[in-house]
C-alpha cells in the first residue's frame, strides 16, 4: 500500500490541521504556506489523486465540492470575489497528490499565472 499523502493525514487526524468546514464528503482548511491573505484548501475524503483521476461514479462529489467552494467562500466573509484553482499534475505544478482546490483571497490576484 502507497503512503498516506500529508492530506490524507489530515482526513485521518494523524496531524492537525485549522479546519474552516467539513462535511461528510470534504474538509477545508487553511493552507500552510498562503499565497494571498486567505488561502483555504478544500479537498475531498475519498482518495482521488487530481481532476485527471476523477471518473463519472465522481460526478456527484465534483459537484459537491464546488458548491462547497461558495459555501466556504460565504463563511470566510469573502465579500469581494475569488480564485479557485486545482493544479493537476507535474506541469500543473501540483504538489500534494490528493485532489485540491484552492480557495483564494483578500487581495487583487493577476493574472496569468507563473
Ligand atoms: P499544490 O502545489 O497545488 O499541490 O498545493 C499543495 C498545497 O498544500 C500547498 O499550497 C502547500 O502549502 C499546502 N500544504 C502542504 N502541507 C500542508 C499542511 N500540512 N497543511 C496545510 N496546507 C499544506
């Protein structure tokens, strides 16, 4: 069996995490390193590596998790919009495999990204 990945761990209770909302399906949570003045990472239970992992039995929970997107953006007081990204893979530049969207905010973000 491969590793626990560190958000696994989290899902798990194996190390803490600042835990913004949870549900059956998913959990948010401050990221640890934040690259705007609100940085929340909302991530699945089940276990999918990234949007490329996910199948047609995953449709309901994609969904879900990005109706939680507004419900977590709602709870943060975000009042002045958002960007929500999942990088996907190594071009992607993704570092955790475990599907995550990040939630981010507080400050103008430009664009494109690196
Ligand atoms: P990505 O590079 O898209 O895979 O994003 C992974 C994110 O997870 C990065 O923004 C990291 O700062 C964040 N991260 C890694 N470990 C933790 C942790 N223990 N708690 C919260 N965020 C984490």
């Amino acid at each position: 069996m491969s590793a626990k990945t560190i958000f696994k761990k989290i899902i798990d209770g194996d190390i803490k995490a600042n835990v913004v909302y949870e549900d059956d399906l998913c959990l948010a949570f401050h990221d640890v390193s934040p690259q705007a003045p609100i940085h929340v990472l909302l991530i699945p239970k089940k276990e999918v590596v990234n949007v490329a992992d996910l199948t047609a039995q995953d449709e309901a929970l994609a969904g879900h998790l990005l109706l939680t997107v507004n419900k977590v953006a709602e709870k943060l007081g975000i009042s002045n919009g958002y960007r929500v990204v999942a990088n996907c893979g190594l071009d992607g530049g993704q570092s955790v495999d475990h599907l995550h969207l990040h939630i981010l905010a507080g400050r103008p973000l430009t664009w494109p990204p690196g």
